[in-house]
C-alpha cells in the first residue's frame, strides 16, 4: 500500500512507542496537572503535531542532513533545550502570581499558545528527527515508487496513535488537577514543580547524546 510494507507491525510499534515514558509524557501530563484539561489537549495536538514537522523532514531528506551535520544537530539540539528551560524559569515565575491559578483564567486563554509551546517542544528536539530517519525506512519498501508518500502516510498514522495516547495522558493529569485545586499551597507548588521539571527536560534534551 503506497509502498508501505508491515503497516500493521508498525502501528503496533508506534502504539507501543508512544507509550513509552518520555518528554513528551512527562510534559502532557505537567501542563494538564498545573493548567486544566484544554492546555493539556492544546499542548498534546502541539506535540502530535511535531511528529508532522519531523516526518515532512525524513520525506524530503532534511533528516539525514541533519544527521550528517554535527554542528547544525547541537545547534537545534541547544535551542530545544534552552526553549524547556525558559518554559520551565516562567512557569516557575509565574507560580508566584495568584491570578493565573484557581480560577481557570489561564486555561482558558492559553490554548493557542499552549499549542504552539508543545509543537516547539517536539520540533526543536532533534533527537525526534533522528529517531523517524532511523526508524520509518524499515516500514518503506527498497523499491517504492510512490516518492515521499509512504513517509507522510507513516507519519500521519503516528500522528493519530501519539494523539490518542496523549489525550489518555490528559485525563490522568486532569484528575491529578482537581486534587491540586483543593489547596493553593498545593497549586502554587505545582507550578513551581513543574517548572523545574521543563527545566530538566531541557537538560535532558541537552545531555542526551552528549
């Protein structure tokens, strides 16, 4: 199909992929637990969204550019970083002002961005890209005619299954919300946890394949 072999035994594997504890996990479930249930799901379509990104690089040979390019993968691999930890260093900020949490005014006027934040998250993190490269020609047939097809229509299933799991991770993180509401200790701690988690992630972006 469109020069695809083992459709099935790939999504099978990305099902299992997505599952797998990550970046992407830790982040869905912090937004949703510190920020409500629609920046959660702003922030999970966000970072489906970058397995697009990632995919679109893999079909037209970006990826493998980037893969034979150290100086350009630290480059990328530097902004992804310091992008967690300004993410993180706000959050933590931001704990401070009592008119941002409680209330819901947050979640309501940060979807757009909090879309736009989770999107940046997974395209500014090479390692992402590298992994598709390595990853998505196995399920691409040696004499596939169909050009860059097979990649996008992999990509877009990725795209369904990261969804679908993430919006489970959603729901889990929007209980966890509504024990955090019952005390503003409890809310203003999280904030400040979750900051200093984007601020790991970021060091772990970093730090990864050093």
């Amino acid at each position: 199909m469109f020069g695809i072999e083992n459709f099935a035994a790939f999504v099978v594997a990305a099902i299992l992929l997505n599952m797998t504890p990550g970046v992407d996990t830790v982040y869905v479930l912090t937004r949703t637990a510190t920020e409500g249930k629609k920046v959660g799901i702003a922030s999970a379509i966000g970072i489906s969204s970058g397995i697009i990104f990632h995919t679109t690089l893999v079909a037209l040979g970006l990826a493998a550019l980037l893969a034979a390019s150290p100086k350009a993968f630290f480059a990328l691999k530097l902004a992804g970083a310091a992008y967690l930890v300004f993410l993180g260093i706000r959050t933590f900020r931001n704990a401070k002002d009592s008119s941002l949490l409680g209330s819901g005014k947050s979640e309501g006027k940060g979807v757009r961005k909090a879309f736009l934040q989770g999107f940046l998250t997974n395209a500014l993190n090479p390692k992402v890209a590298l992994f598709f490269l390595a990853f998505m020609p196995a399920f691409v047939s040696s004499s596939n005619s169909y050009g860059p097809l097979p990649f996008l229509v992999l990509g877009a299933t990725f795209f369904a299954t990261s969804t679908v799991w993430s919006l489970a991770l959603v729901a889990a993180g929007a209980v966890a919300k509504r024990f955090l509401e019952r005390s503003d200790r409890a809310r203003v701690g999280s904030m400040k946890g979750a900051g200093v988690i984007y601020c790991l992630l970021g060091a772990g972006v970093l730090a990864a394949g050093s």
